[in-house]
C-alpha cells in the first residue's frame, strides 16, 4: 500500500518532529541497537499535550521514514495512520505512553534490547560507576520485571521507578532513556549502551575492578548535567544527520 504524501496532510511543526524521530530509528539501526521490528521511540507531537509518534509495528528501523510514523493519543486510540497495512505494538503504547502522560519534561523517549543492556539489565550489581562514559549517568534507576508489558496498571510502577530521572534499565528486559528532545535521549541512549558494553567487556577481562571514589563519580555525573555545561545531544545531531544523509536519505521522505 502506498504511503500518503503525509508532508501535504500534517502540519510544519509535525513534519519536522516526524523527521527528527526518523532520523533516530534510523541512528539506532546504524549503531547496531535494534532489535529487529521490536522497541520504539516515540516523540510527543509539537502543541499538543496527549498525542505522540511511533513506529508502524513490523517495519524494520532502517525502514523508518517521516511519514510511515504513526500518530496515537495518550488513551492508545490511533489519530492518523499513514499506512494502515501495520498497526502499533501495545507494549510499545503502554511503556511509553506512562511516561509522556507524567513527565510534561519529556518529549522523546527511546526503550532498547540490546545485547549489551539486555545483558547487564540481569546484573545484580546494575551499571557501575567503572568509566567516564558511565559516571555521567549518576541517576539511573531501575525497574523489576513484571513480564511483557502489556498490562495498563504497570504504568503507574514504571513512572514512580523512573522518578525524575531520564535514565532507567529495566531489570531482566532492557534500556530506556527519555530527553526533552529527540537529539538528547538519542545522545543518552548511545552512552548509555557503550556504557553497558564497557562494563561487560571490563568483566569479562576476569580481574579485579578500579572505581573511582565515590566522590570523584559525583563530580563527574554533575558536570553532565544538561544545565552545567550544555545539553548532550543538541550540539551532536547536525553530525548525526549528516552521518544519515550520506548513507541514505530516505529517512526524509
């Protein structure tokens, strides 16, 4: 089924939120952080306070173009979709749907099963403050697993772990990060996963581990924060579309 020229039907603010998300499914493929046709990223729609893009259920992320998105509300009703022939996953809609329905601070939010957070999602020990790469995430905060999530009632359980943080391993299952914005949970995602392969790999070597002081880790988290440097993501997504536009485009259609 052909996909409607979506560019003529939604509006400006819309279209450049549909390419920005694109844009990330896209990245995710490319830094080998799929998961077949699995997972989402979903971005709040611009003006309005219930309504956010994901992705079709059943194309592949590097299949991912601006107008195959689709568009739901908070309740899990569809609003507009382009391609009728796929419809969304309900674990996608109820993960992130708790978290754009309570954080008014998130407009993107980006949930993994990578090898690597997958695998470190089952440490007892969590993610560890072992190098620079996962000292900056010095709130990340974990969720314990409830099965496939499906059920409406573990939303409330997701948002009270999450808290205000925008960094959570869902323990047994996986990764999730949020952002204001596209580029930043893009950003946040990616450190975070070479945080968990670093961690692996250093366990992996059999030998004892050096960490930081504690205060050393507290000092290195805080000068990440968005507000005491600048706001990881922003300053880096110009390079990451360039990235996309030289191997394909099509993101953009």
């Amino acid at each position: 089924m052909e996909i409607q020229n979506v560019r003529e039907i939604v509006s400006e603010e819309e279209w450049d939120a549909r390419v920005e998300l694109a844009a990330a499914y896209r990245l995710i493929a490319h830094y080998g952080m799929s998961d077949m046709i699995y997972n989402h990223i979903t971005s709040a729609v611009p003006g309005s306070h219930d309504e956010f893009l994901i992705n079709p259920f059943g194309l592949l992320y590097e299949e991912i173009t601006a107008s195959s998105l689709v568009k739901i509300n908070l309740a899990g009703e569809v609003l507009f979709n382009p391609n009728p022939t796929y419809g969304i996953n309900p674990a996608g809609y109820v993960i992130h749907s708790a978290i754009h329905g309570a954080r008014e601070d998130v407009g993107c939010v980006i949930h993994t099963h990578t090898r690597a957070g997958v695998a470190l999602s089952a440490l007892e020990c969590g993610l560890l403050p072992l190098t620079q790469t996962s000292m900056r995430f010095g709130n990340v905060t974990y969720h314990d697993y409830e099965g496939v999530a499906v059920d409406l009632d573990e939303r409330e359980r997701l948002v009270a772990d999450l808290g205000d943080s925008n960094v959570m391993i869902l323990r047994n299952h996986g990764l999730l990060t949020a952002g204001p914005t596209v580029p930043e949970a893009f950003n946040t995602m990616y450190w975070l996963e070479m945080a968990c392969r670093i961690q692996l790999d250093a366990l992996a070597c059999n030998t004892k581990l050096i960490l930081p002081e504690d205060a050393v880790a507290k000092k290195t988290a805080h000068l990440f924060e968005p507000h005491v440097r600048r706001p990881y993501g922003i300053m880096e997504w110009p390079a990451m579309l360039r990235l996309l536009d030289r191997r394909d485009s099509s993101f953009r259609d």
